[in-house]
C-alpha cells in the first residue's frame, strides 16, 4: 500500500462510518500506532480530512480498514459523518 504520497484515505473501524483522513496523515505511522494500541487497548489519535482531530479506543478484538484511494484529477463527493448530536442519548 502506498504510504509516501499525499493521497486521500479512509479509515473504517469495527465496521461503522468511512472517516476520510486528513491528506498530511502518515498511513505507515498511523498503521504502526494503530497495531500497538489494538494489542493492549489504547486509544489511537488521528485528524479527518476536515481537520477534526479523533481519539478512538482500539482494543485486540477491533477491526480497523484504512483504504488509500487512487489519485483522482476531480475531487471526492465524500458524505460528511455525522456529528455527536445525532447520537442516541444512551450512548452518551
């Protein structure tokens, strides 16, 4: 997986929303800090494409996907996630 260009990616984590990652974000890096967050339960810090910054607790049972999307001449219509508003009252 190319690492080293500033390509848009995607990070998905135990199968909720497609978060788009900022492009100055090091996949390899956050790869390497995601693997060692998930073998003791820590959380992982990362900033979206929006430039929101997020702490996710990753444990040895998550499942995270990062997708590096080819380099595309028009820019991505991405769906913005939404935000903690629209969660459930329990949930907070």
């Amino acid at each position: 997986m190319t690492t080293g260009q500033r390509q848009q990616a995607i990070i998905v984590i135990d199968d909720d929303d497609s978060i788009p990652l900022g492009r100055d974000q090091d996949i390899g890096d956050l790869k390497s800090r995601i693997e060692q967050a998930a073998a003791t339960s820590r959380f992982v810090d990362f900033r979206t494409a929006e430039g929101a910054e997020v702490s996710v607790l990753l444990s040895p049972v998550s499942r995270v996907r990062i997708a590096v999307l080819p380099r595309r001449q028009d820019p991505l219509d991405i769906p913005q996630p939404a935000g903690f508003d629209d969660l459930p009252a329990d949930l907070m």
